[in-house]
C-alpha cells in the first residue's frame, strides 16, 4: 500500500488513519480509471487517440 511508504511519523492516530484511507480511495479510483479507459477505447478508438494526443503533456503523478 502507498501509505506504507510515507513517512507518518508526527502524525495523530486519526491523521494517519484518515491518509490511510484517502489512499485506498485514491487507488480504487485508479483501478475503476483503467477500465472505463478500456471500455472507451474499444467503443471509439479515434477520440481516445485524440485525447492522448491534447493531453500528452499533463503528467498526474
């Protein structure tokens, strides 16, 4: 799990479940992201190319 991984040292009880949790959502809705891309490049393959090409340069990680 992300959360695992930082550091949450400091941090209260309730801040550090509350992290935890914000990452589980968070991966849940990478995962759900996924599949709704593959659904759409199966049902329009073209706009799918399109919004890789407008949209090359943002980079969400």
């Amino acid at each position: 799990m992300q959360a695992n991984r930082m550091n949450l040292d400091g941090l209260t009880p309730e801040q550090r479940k509350f992290i935890v949790d914000l990452s589980k959502r968070i991966q849940l809705l990478e995962s759900k992201l996924v599949i709704l891309q593959a659904r759409m490049v199966r049902i329009d393959p073209q706009l799918m190319a399109n919004l890789a090409r407008n949209f090359k340069h943002i980079n969400l990680n």
